[in-house]
C-alpha cells in the first residue's frame, strides 16, 4: 500500500497534473477566463466500451434502475479503480443550460449502499429510505437509482470511495441527466414537495444559496491546509458541484454533481492512488475537502451552500440543524453515540407524505403502473 508522509506531496503531484492537464488537453483554454462553452469533449469511447451503455428514456419521467433477473451474463464490464473502463460519460460541448434550472427528467437521486455501514442499526434502513425517496421521484418527476456497491472492485479500500464509479456511472448510463444528487442511506426526504430545480439548480438558486467570501472549514487535521474563504461573486455558469460544509469540513453524504467536463475531469482525479491509499481519516471527503483548498478550477466550479437546503442535520444550529420545509434529513455521525434508531423514528414519523400532497396519490398510482408494479431494488 502507498503510504504518503503529508499532504505537501499530494499536493505537488495534484499540481504537476493540473498544470499537464491545462497544457495538453483541449478541454482547457489559456487564452481566457473559462467558462462551461469553453470546454471540448475529450475523444469517444470505442464502440464495443461498456461505458456507451445507456438506459431507456423513452418512457415518462420517474423511472427507476431494477435487476434483470434474466441477464446471468458473465460479460460484465470492469468497474476497478485501475481500469475505469466505464467511467466515461458524454458531454455536449454545445450544450447551454437553462437558467430557470433542469426540467425533471434531467435530474437524478443516486443512492446507493452494500447492507452495512455504520447506520445497519436501524431497522429496515434499506426498504425505508428506497421507498421514501421513490415516491419523491414519482411525485416529482425525477430519476430514482439504486446502487449495489458491491459490484464495483475498489481495490480493498473503505466502501465510502464506491460512490465515484457509481456517479460516473449514473451520468454514463443517463445521457439525458443534467445533475446527480447523491445522498447517503442515513438520510429521509422530509418534504417530497421541494423543487430541486427551483430551489437549488436555477441560477437565481444558486446565486441567492451560496455563501461568498466564506472561511472554508479544515477539519480536525489542519496540517499543510491553507486558510481559504469562497469567491466573491463566482460565475454562476460555470458551478457545477454543490456541497455543504460542517464543523469537519465538507460534508460528502449529500451533494449534487451537474454533467460537465470538469465533473469528469474531478470523478476521475478525485480517486487518485495518491489521494485513495494516503492515511486520512475523512478519506473520499478529506480529498474533495483538499481539492478545493489548493486549487482555484476546483473552487471556480463548486458552490458552497448552508446544509440545511439539502443536508440538514437532525440537531445543529443556524445553517446546519433542520428546519421545517428543508428537503432532507442527514444522520451523519448518528453511530457515534448510538442515537441512530432514535433520530431516525423521530424524524421518519415526521415527515410530509406524498399521498397527502395535492394529486399525490394519482401521481404514485400511474407511476407504479409505469414501472409494473415493481419497487426499488439495488441493481
């Protein structure tokens, strides 16, 4: 395993990448600010590459990914950190985005888990957390994916790190998506009402969301981390990663990913053997944490927005605690003094059902008609 003595090396080698990256590819101009049109696809994948697999989207919005049982082929593709054969997603390099925000069908939730992790306690978490989440998709039009981890090889590491092949997945496999929201299992949608769109990715959104000229948090290890605030006044065209922040530092159970060249480029840099075998206790978040710290494109692309919009915590104050009318509840840390069960019963007695928000039963009727009946498996 490659031991690195701090985090100055991993920062050098970042650097040297970087500075390839900008000199070499053609996805980057020096000859001016940059910006989302300013990018160029990078060259396409081979025919027969497993990467070009795309889902139906012929059918009507809130669709769900479920196992075939008859595909008992052992042609499966390579999802190993060191091959990365179906990482590759496509970008559009004339695509404009809308201002006003995606429409519904351009926006995913990925969830996605292995039946362990610190949360098991509760009960039921798996079966609780994939029906609460589909009928916010059903009700909102959105796409639901649910995620065995298992089936990506990461090379023995923690299975927090099976989330960036699962991302680059989810956009490669969805040609349509505009933006993935990953959220943890620990997590209950409290209000299905909630408008991502408006609410969150809309320029108007994420201009009033995100917080300027903010001191970055560093975690407990502060060590080599320079002390860095947010840009004044970024251009809002350009964000691309959505992400919250706690007394740690960024908090990676709940982010939203739009598709672009520089998303990527990040998923790709973000599990470096560099970064995936050093010894740092917040691995994955501990590195996106890092990437933005040292490097000006991966602060230019990132927005940083108070946790309560989309990862509130059950307890927290201003900002971070949860309030009425925030879409989700996020219980990180719960295991470390046993307070998993009791948050979640608490908060899952408490949350807005969709069958009693207006046409909310008519909405899960026709979309469990769409899918025959079936409910979200872990594929």
């Amino acid at each position: 395993m490659i031991m690195l003595p701090g985090r100055r090396l991993a920062t050098v080698f970042f650097g040297v990448l970087v500075l390839y990256f900008v000199l070499y590819s053609p996805s980057y101009r020096l000859k001016r600010p940059y910006s989302g049109s300013d990018f160029t696809p990078a060259p396409s994948a081979p025919p027969d590459s497993p990467t070009n697999a795309t889902l139906d989207q012929s059918s009507s919005p809130s669709q769900s990914s479920y196992d075939d049982p008859a595909d008992q082929s052992d042609n499966k593709p390579d999802r190993s950190f060191r091959s990365r054969q179906d990482w590759y997603f496509e970008v559009n390099p004339s695509k404009v985005f809308n201002p006003l925000g995606p429409k519904p069908e351009n926006i995913i939730i990925l969830s996605a888990g292995d039946g362990g992790g610190n949360n098991a306690e509760i009960p039921d978490l798996l079966d609780s957390v994939s029906q609460n989440r589909q009928e916010y998709c059903d009700y909102m039009g959105y796409t639901c994916i649910f995620t065995n981890i298992t089936k990506y090889d990461i090379e023995g590491n923690h299975a927090v790190w099976a989330k960036i092949p699962a991302l680059a997945q989810a956009f490669g496999e969805n040609p349509n998506a505009e933006w993935v929201w990953w959220l943890d299992l620990d997590a209950i949608i409290m209000t299905p009402s909630f408008d991502l769109s408006t609410e969150l990715l809309s320029h108007a959104a994420i201009t009033k969301n995100i917080l300027n000229d903010t001191m970055v948090m560093l975690g407990g290890d502060e060590r080599d981390r320079p002390h860095v605030k947010t840009h004044t006044g970024p251009r809002i065209s350009d964000i691309d990663l959505l992400i919250a922040q706690d007394q740690n530092g960024f908090n990676a159970g709940s982010f939203l990913l739009r598709r672009s060249f520089f998303t990527r480029f990040l998923l790709e840099i973000w599990v470096d053997p560099v970064f995936l075998y050093r010894e740092s206790p917040g691995r994955e978040q501990d590195t996106i944490l890092d990437l933005f710290l040292q490097h000006p494109i991966v602060r230019e692309h990132t927005a940083l927005i108070d946790m309560h919009w989309f990862n509130a915590y059950p307890v927290g104050g201003t900002g971070m605690g949860w309030r009425d009318g925030d879409v989700a509840v996020h219980f990180a840390g719960c295991w470390v003094e046993h307070h998993c069960t009791e948050f979640f019963k608490d908060f899952w007695s408490r949350r807005t059902l969709v069958k009693d928000l207006p046409n909310g039963e008519d909405r899960l009727r026709k979309a469990s008609e769409r899918r025959g009946g079936k409910t979200p498996v872990y594929t």
